[in-house]
C-alpha cells in the first residue's frame, strides 16, 4: 500500500514539476499574458502546451506504474484522476483566456495518456 501512495505522489510530482518547468522555459510570453488577464490565442503555441501536456502526461504514467510495481494499475488511475480534478480546476480559472478546443483537448488527453504510459511500462516483454 504504502508503495502505491509512494507511486501516486511521485507520478503526480513529477507531471508538475515538468509542467511548470516547460511552461517557464517554453511558454513564458503566454504565461505573462493570462497573467494579466489577457486573451491568448497564438495556436502554435497553444499546440506547443498540449503536445508538453502529453509529454508530462507520459511521464507521471511511467513513473507511477514504474514505482508502485504490482499495484501499478490503480495507482497509474489515481495519478490520472488527480491530474484532471486538477486540470479541471486549473482551466476553469483561464476558461476566458483561451479558445475552448484548447481547454477541451488539454483535459480530454490528460487520463488515457497517463494510463497508456502506465500500461507501456507495466507489459510484459515480448
């Protein structure tokens, strides 16, 4: 049990800390844009934090599945659930900032990644 918890919290802390690290070194110009409150539009860039979402995404199934071992699939399903009660939480606050296929994307992803990523990681060799 305790190795599940260990696996959740480390997949869900590594997913973070890739998303804030990438949006800082990637995405700055956006950030200080919705910081002010300002509309953000640019899709290549927008395109650009989907495609960093999916990379944390990947990550924090790996990680999940990797450290909790023979209780991966649950732990990989509590990491992707906590991902989009978060990522629900956190785009409804910018809903008005960016167009709705965005927001709809970004969440739309969030669990069948982190649990394709937890899966890869958990097949036996062929």
């Amino acid at each position: 049990m305790m190795r599940a918890i260990v696996a959740v919290v480390a997949g869900y802390a590594a997913w973070t800390v890739l998303w804030l690290g990438g949006n800082a070194l990637l995405f700055g110009e956006a950030s200080r844009v919705m910081g002010e409150g300002q509309v953000f539009s640019t899709s290549t860039t927008l395109f650009g934090v989907i495609v960093l979402s999916i990379v944390c995404s990947v990550v924090a199934g790996l990680t999940a599945a990797r450290i909790a071992a023979d209780k991966a699939a649950g732990a990989v399903i509590v990491v992707a659930l906590l991902l989009l009660a978060t990522g629900i939480g956190v785009q409804s606050g910018v809903w008005s900032l960016m167009p709705v296929w965005y927001h709809l994307v970004f969440l739309a992803l969030i669990v069948p990644v982190t649990v394709a990523a937890g899966r890869f990681a958990t097949r036996s060799p062929a």
